[in-house]
C-alpha cells in the first residue's frame, strides 16, 4: 500500500467577490460632494454616482481576496500566504510535541528552542479532533492539558520525568494533563478507526433521498434584498430630481447628500441581512451527499458514500459569510476517508442535530458524535412515590387479591391498595419509557412512575389488570391495533376510490392556537400597520398637505388593513388534530396541510434540546424530526389528548430517563 501523506488545512476563504472595498470612506466622500457647490449640475451628479458605484466596481475589479491560512502536513505546521509559496514557521524535523491547551483551545508549538504560541484552534481555522488525528498521523505526540497558554510559557520549568521505556519526556511544566478531553479524543480516534475498516454507505441497502434544510429565516432575503433596492432606487430617483431642480441651495445639497448616504446604508444593510440569512440545504442518498449553501458557491458540494468512512457531527466552526473568518458553528461536520483524511468541512448550521444524525445513520453512513446529546426530558417526575418503595429493596409492583400491590424481593406483598380504591390504570408512553398513572375512586390522579422503576413489564400489568377485572387503559396499545387492522383491510378497497387521509375520518381532539398567542398576533398586526402609516405620512407628507393632514387619515386606514389583514389570517388559522390514527394539521376551512399516520409517530412533545425556542415537534420511531408545529396550543390539552388517543408523550429516546427509587 503506498504512503498517504496526511495534511490538515485550516479553515479559510475569501472576503467574496461584491464585498464592498472601502465602503465607509467612499460614502463620506458622497456626502462631501453632495454638499459641494459643483457646477454644472450633470457633473456634481456624476460624480456623487461615482462615489457612491466606486466601492462596488473596485470589488470587481480586485475579484475575491484569498485569505492566508495555517496547515499542517509533513512539511510541519505552516502558515500559507494568500499569494506565493508556503511560509514555513515550524519545521517538522524541528516539531518534539503539540500542546493543546482546554482552558483557551489554544496551540502551543514545543520544539528544540523552547515553545512558541501559534494560536488558537478558531484562529488556525483547525477542529480539536481534526488536528489530533492528523498530527498522530504524522507521528507528531500531542498532549492535552488543563489550563492556558500562558502558565504554559512559564520558565520556570521541571526536569523531564522518565517515560519508562527509556526515552526522555518533554516536561511542560506545571499543567497537569486533561484526562477527560484526551480520553473523548481517544475514543473518537478509535470510532473512525472503527468505521475506516467497516463497510461503506456503499455496502448498505439503498434507501431514500433526504432533503434537509435549515429553516427560512424572517424577514427572508429575498425580502431584504427588495427593501434594500427599493431603498436605493429612492435615493438615486431623489437625488436626480435634486439635481433637475438646478441644486442651488445648501437645503437641497444636504437633502442630496442624505439621500445618497440612505441609499449606501440601503445596499449595505440589505447586503449584510442577505448573508447572514443564508441557508444550509442537505441531500443525503446511500449513493452520496450534496450539500448547498445559499448564498454561496453556485456548485454544491458533492461526495460518494464510497469515499467516506465516517461523518463527526457536532460543534465545530464555519466561515463567517460577512467577514470570511473562522467562527464556532453547532452543528458542524467533518468528513474523514478511509484513511482518517480530511475530506471536507460541511456546513450545517441551523439544521436540527438529532434529525441530520438519524438521516445519516439510516443511509449506512458512520456517524461519531463528540458527546451525548443535550437531555430531552418531558415535563414528569417521581413526586408521589411512597416512602415504602425506597424501604422495600428489590421490591415490585404487583396485581394481587384483585388489586394492586408492593412486594418485596421474596414475593411477599407488603403493601395493599383494595380494588375498590383503584379508580382507573391508565398506561402510556413518556420519552420512550413505558409509564403507569394512577387514578382513584374519584378520578383523581395520585400516582404516576416509569414501570421500569416499578419492575414490571407493559404487558403483564395490562394483562395481570384485565384478567382482575380492574379498569385498565392502554390507548397507544389500541392504537396500534387498529392502525395494524386499518393497513390490513386497506388493501381490500378499491384503488380509484378516492379516500380521506385517516387522521381526519377518525374521531379525535382538535387543538387551537392560544387566545394569548392570537391576541399577540392581532397586537403585532396592528403596530406593524401604525408604524407604515406613520413612517409613510412623515415621507410623504411634504407632498400631500403636510404631516397631519396625511397622518389623520393614513393611521385609521393602516388600522383598518392591519385588522382586516390579520382577521383575513386568523379566520384560516391552522389547528392541530390528534386522533388514534395520527397526528394532522387542518386548516378552518378543511384544508390539510401535513398529517403523520400513527406507525410513524414516535412521540409528541416540546424540543428544547437546542439553543433556539423550545418548539412542538412530532419525532419518529427512530427519533427524527418529522414536523414542526407553527403554532402553540394548549400543551395541557395537548399531552392529554396524546395519552387520551394512544400517542406517545415526549422523544422516544430520551437520555436521561426518570431516575428509579432511592435503593436503586
């Protein structure tokens, strides 16, 4: 097998073709001219034109500015220049040993002459684990230490302790090593190691294509595009017609000059709101992965599952889209060959972690995660447990003398509940965990625990509690059953006649938005309507009798459309309906809008398991995200409407469990 040379190059890019060169100062010198008695006028025109065009064409005159960046490769670890030959700072011959530092992410370069700072990790552009693998690629020895740089750098240093076999250690003086993150890195060494000699994406059965997008961010940019050429526009037509009016006045020349400043502030601020909405669009098949930025390059980045080993996802960095520099992205993705290459940094910012790794692993690819996934517990505890359960070891539930019971290791029960205090067992599903709640003569609810704690399986409760004759419910086991009795008659129908999806025929709960979060709406409709109206009254009341003359009529016309508009909205609204056949959005007028039939829910519940808004989503068996919910009901309503028609409450795959009793 021939030598593979490894290589590691940090993250880089360029400034982007149409940024702006020197945008500030050419602005400035748009005013100055705006405000210059120049004569003639065609000329001051011309020349506020120039000014203000100049930043852009000096951008395409100079094209896209490669920025310098750091690589590490056998050559040693260098710093590349954006134009000529590598500049090479440390030589690998030179190199004894790598430093990182957890407390700063910093680099520190230990060589024959001492150690020298090279940075850290964000500024080399460079992955703690990418750098890691690569340089033990190289045979170069890495430690990981607790602390900074600069306790590093201190002279004062300790004689080199022997390594035992021996060679000589380089003493780092006084940091003592960071077992934990050095461990993490092992072991995700070891996963690539694991996957680079496992079968491929390739080797796996094809499934389909999967399409994943971050989501639109509001105002979009297509729409602050629009607003930024309409504010332009504005600025060159009043401008002009400054200019036609002969611009004799200082009043008229610093109108120009406003003018001209508005519209350079439009076209920056557009531009810079057009960037920072870009978005991630992923398609993953078990033949490859294509990944588009928008904006961005016009070519998507593609890759065969043939090539990739195994897939990191999480924190990592990507470029900045205004100013082209490294910065901390969650997620992230590194992309490593069968030889623990780098083959690419793909961005995925703004995708849903836990969705992007299930569509991976359910096309064969390897996916390492750095850490586990943020908790995704649901809003239930163990409050109500009886001190008894912690004072019984090894004790069990159990339906004895046609009621409930605790029993203890040797069988013996040692608490009793008559069947005339048991009012009701319901059973469900909470974060993928097998739940009971109990319910007494009342109705009332006075237990609830994971059976798991409890030590008892599903079905012997629901089957042991049947044959007792006490009343028990077990809606997602009912649901199941018909949904499985549905599919099974499905196929006996006519194929021409057309049929309703199954979540609107059969019986359910429909779940509204919030009196409160509509109310907001109605509120925010009409502030946005009262902020245009004015704003339009103050520009345009110069020309059509003055500000108040405008205002007294432009306000109740904006009240008007805003509560026209909003009416328009809310009369359509959008309603969630959960019935035991699935989950469904319906519109007031009947329209459907996505519906998830009931073998494919996995939970329902609140996400907060990201930085962003806890949002109400519908997962998967598997624990993808399915759907996003637009609008928040009642979530009262709604979990009892779940555990009413058989659909289970929470992710199914939370990590963090309810904890069992105290002797446990």
């Amino acid at each position: 097998m021939p030598t593979v040379e490894h290589e590691l190059a940090g993250l880089h890019g360029s400034g982007g073709r149409w940024r702006p060169v020197g945008a500030g100062p050419f602005a400035l010198l748009a005013v100055a001219l705006a405000l210059s008695p120049i004569r003639p006028v065609w000329l001051w025109a011309a020349l506020i034109a120039v000014a203000v065009a100049l930043p852009w064409g000096l951008a395409a005159i100079v094209g896209a500015r490669v920025r310098p960046y750091w690589r590490l490769s056998p050559a040693g670890l260098e710093r590349v220049p954006a134009r000529g030959p590598g500049e090479i700072r440390y030589a690998r011959s030179r190199i004894e040993q790598l430093a990182l530092t957890t407390a700063d992410d910093g680099l520190t370069v230990v060589h024959k002459f001492g150690r020298t700072p090279a940075g850290t990790l964000r500024s080399l552009g460079m992955e703690p684990l990418a750098l890691f693998v690569t340089a033990r690629r190289l045979g170069i020895p890495v430690q990981v230490l607790d602390g900074e740089t600069a306790d590093l750098l201190d002279p004062a240093v300790d004689d080199p302790p022997p390594t035992g076999r021996g060679e000589v250690a380089v003493s780092l003086g006084p940091l003592p090593p960071d077992h934990a993150v050095e461990q993490r890195l092992l072991d995700q060494e070891a996963r690539l190691l694991e996957a680079a000699h496992s079968p491929g994406a390739a080797d796996a059965p094809p499934g389909g294509k999967v399409r994943l997008s971050s989501p639109s961010p509001l105002p979009g940019g297509r729409r602050a595009a629009l607003l930024g050429l309409v504010v332009a526009s504005l600025g060159v037509a009043m401008v002009v017609r400054i200019a036609a009016e002969d611009a004799t006045d200082f009043g008229a020349r610093l109108a120009a000059g406003c003018w001209a400043l508005a519209a350079i502030l439009g076209v920056l601020v557009a531009r810079r709101r057009v960037l920072a909405t870009g978005r991630v669009h992923w398609t993953i098949t078990a033949d490859g992965l294509s990944v588009r930025t928008r904006p961005g390059p016009r070519a998507p980045v593609e890759l065969p599952a043939a090539r990739v080993a195994a897939l990191v996802v999480g924190p990592g960095l990507r470029l900045d889209a205004l100013t082209g520099q490294p910065r901390p992205a969650d997620p992230a993705v590194l992309v490593f060959g069968h030889r623990l290459e780098l083959l690419a940094r793909l961005p995925a910012h703004g995708l849903d972690a836990f969705q992007l790794v299930h569509a991976l692993d359910d096309h064969g690819y390897h996916v390492v995660t750095p850490g586990a996934p943020a908790p995704r517990t649901p809003e239930y505890g163990l409050e109500g447990l009886p001190e008894i359960f912690a004072q019984v070891p090894g004790g069990r539930l159990v339906v004895a003398d046609d009621g409930l019971g605790w029993a203890d290791a040797a069988g013996d029960v040692v608490l009793r509940m008559p069947p005339d205090r048991v009012g009701g067992i319901e059973l469900l599903t909470i974060a993928g965990h097998a739940w009971v709640r109990l319910y007494d003569a009342d109705g009332d609810e006075f237990f609830a625990a994971p059976l798991s704690a409890l030590r008892i399986p599903r079905t012997e409760l629901r089957e042991a509690a049947k044959a007792a004759g006490l009343p028990v419910t077990d809606a997602e086991y009912d649901a199941y059953l018909n949904a499985a009795f549905h599919s099974a008659v499905a196929g006996f129908t006519e194929p021409e006649q057309p049929r309703l999806s199954p979540s609107l025929t059969a019986p359910g709960v429909t779940l509204d938005a919030t009196r409160r979060s509509r109310a907001a709406a109605y509120v925010a409709s009409v502030l946005l309507g009262q902020i245009i109206a004015l704003a339009g009254a103050l520009w345009a009341g110069p020309y059509l009798g003055g500000f108040s003359l405008t205002a007294s009529w432009a306000v109740p016309a904006g009240l008007l459309a805003s509560v026209a508009g909003a009416w328009l909205y809310d009369r359509n609204r959008a309603q969630l309906r959960v019935s035991s056949a699935g989950v469904a959005v319906v519109t007031r007028r009947g329209r459907l809008e996505w519906d998830v039939t009931r073998d494919r829910v996995g939970g329902v519940g609140i996400d907060d398991s990201t930085d962003r808004l806890p949002r109400l989503v519908v997962w998967g068996p598997s624990g993808r995200v399915l759907r996003q919910v637009g609008f928040p009901p009642d979530l009262i309503a709604l979990r009892r409407a779940c555990e009413k028609h058989g659909l289970p409450w929470g992710p199914p795959d939370a990590t963090r469990p309810a904890p069992p009793p105290p002797e446990l």
